[in-house]
C-alpha cells in the first residue's frame, strides 16, 4: 500500500494545526513561514524554511517525510 505525501507552505489557516502537532511532539512550533508534510491528507511534520525547528508526530514513522521537508527546503533556497 502506497501513502500520497503533500508538502506545501503553511497559511493562516494552519496555524492551530501546527501548535497541535508541536504540543504532539512536546516541542515549540514552527515560528514564520513553514513547510508542511501531509500523509494521505493528514498534517505529520512541519519545518521552518529558515533556522532548525520542526515538529512531526511522534506516534508515526515520520523520519522519511522530516527528509522530504529538508530537500524542499534546500531546493527552494538554491533557487
């Protein structure tokens, strides 16, 4: 069985999200513009397109998307 993964930008609206997955992870959010992971439309990890902070559900294997975020990040920064 095949997951689809989504990366995308987080908005406004993904706010509350995000503090939910960090208070899931007991870590702080994401603070400005983040990139997001969805597994089959269900948000698993969030990173901060500039510095270190990231969050992903720890009750998920989620390495493999944290690695995804990472390669998003570093192409959009080499553009």
């Amino acid at each position: 069985m095949h997951s689809e993964i989504t990366i995308r930008h987080a908005t406004d609206n993904d706010v509350t999200a995000v503090r939910h997955l960090a208070a899931l992870d007991e870590a702080d959010a994401p603070e400005g513009d983040a990139l997001l992971a969805f597994v089959d439309g269900e948000l698993v990890a969030a990173r901060a397109v500039r510095g270190a902070t990231a969050v992903a559900d720890p009750f998920r294997r989620t390495r493999h998307v944290l690695e995804l975020l990472d390669l998003q990040r570093r192409q959009e920064q080499a553009a």
